[in-house]
C-alpha cells in the first residue's frame, strides 16, 4: 500500500504537475477532471494559506473523509489514509502514489470500525460536510465513530456564505451555530472555532474563499 507523503509545514509545497492535463474526462469522470484543472494562481494560494493553515491543527496518522484529489492528503504525515466516494478521484490519488481507498458511503454508512487496528489520531473532512444531505446526523455519527478507533482531533472545515452558495454541488450552508448548538458529544469538546482567512464571520458575505475551521479535541 503506497503511503502520502510526509507532512512538513515549513517545506516548500510544489505546483500541481502540467502533466495532470493527460488526465481526460474519458478516463476520470466529469468531478474529478473538474477537480484536477490546473489553475496555477489558484492553487498556489491554496498551498501558501489554506493548506498550511489546515497542517497546523493535524496530529500523527490522519484520515482524509472526503479526499478529493488528494490536495490536502499529499501533505499529510506518512500513514495517511483517503477515502473518498467518488472512485475515479480515487483512482487519481492513487495513480500519484497516494493512499486512498474508495468509500462506500451507502454500505458503509459512515462507519470507521474497519479502520480501528491501524491508530489513526486525526479525523479531517475539508469542504466535505455541505455536500451531505444530513449534516448534523452525520457530523454526530462520525464523532461516536472516531471515539471507537481512538482519534484525538476532528477538524472540520466549511464554507462560508458566498463560497457556498457559489458551488452547485453544496446542500446545506454551515455556520457556527450549528457545531456549538446542533452537535452534542460527551466525547469530544471544540477547541478551535475561526474563519479563515480573516476571523470575522461577515468577510464570508463579500468574498468566496472565506472558511469557517473547527477543531474537536478528545476529552481527557
């Protein structure tokens, strides 16, 4: 099994390979050649702030809900896993070495207990939960499944509102409230809860790539 790479915050962050253009809409399906489409600015800005500010918060062994293309889950320390629904995104990941598995969502009903022997400590779902039709059924689900294979932290991230409402594909806009008021655990406590890249919740109402981050710790 091929491992992502080793995550070092202060190593300088390469930019997505032109050859990712070989990769054609008949051999990837429609999202994830969306996915892959080189815009050089875009991603430069993405591994400079949002993917280290992301880093950060990461400890040890880290599972990747809701992979992608793996932008997030190269730089993830050795032993990371991805998993991801959508399995010609993971066939991608894996076509650049990366660790992803494909996660049947319907089969497995967001459970984790397949992963209990392997000591991961961080659970990420970056831009994943607005896709779900049942957020706050799952965001409960998957912290009682984090509990039982040990994980110390969950972090979250979402969009704000112009980011939200700007993807087709996004179901249900996120806010604060909805962790500190709809997600009850008697496991985990939320110890980080900020916008990104400034803390201020309006600047999501003018500018797209603003993000709400949360981050649960254990309780000790």
């Amino acid at each position: 099994m091929t491992k992502a790479k080793t995550n070092n915050s202060n190593a300088k962050i390469p930019h997505r390979k032109k050859a990712d253009a070989v990769f054609k809409a008949d051999k990837y399906n429609g999202y994830t050649d969306l996915l892959i489409t080189n815009n050089l600015f875009r991603s430069f800005i993405r591994r400079s702030f949002y993917i280290r500010n992301i880093l950060k918060f990461v400890k040890g062994k880290t599972i990747d809900f809701g992979c992608g293309v793996g932008e997030v889950l190269k730089y993830l320390p050795d032993g990371s896993l991805g998993l991801d629904p959508d399995n010609t995104s993971v066939k991608y990941c894996q076509s650049r070495n990366l660790n992803a598995k494909f996660y049947d969502i319907k089969k497995a009903k967001y459970s984790l207990e397949f992963l209990k022997n392997q000591k991961f400590e961080t659970l990420l779902m970056n831009h994943v939960l607005e896709h779900i039709d049942n957020p706050e059924k799952v965001m409960t689900k998957l912290l009682e499944e984090s509990k039982k294979i040990n994980l110390k932290k969950i972090i979250v991230v979402v969009p704000c509102k112009i980011g939200y409402e700007a993807d087709e594909t996004h179901v249900q806009y996120i806010i604060k409230d909805f962790f500190e008021n709809n997600i009850k655990s008697p496991h985990y406590k939320i110890v980080h809860t900020k916008y990104y890249p400034v803390n201020n919740r309006f600047i999501g109402n003018i500018f797209r790539y603003q993000e709400l981050v949360i981050v649960y710790e254990i309780n000790k």
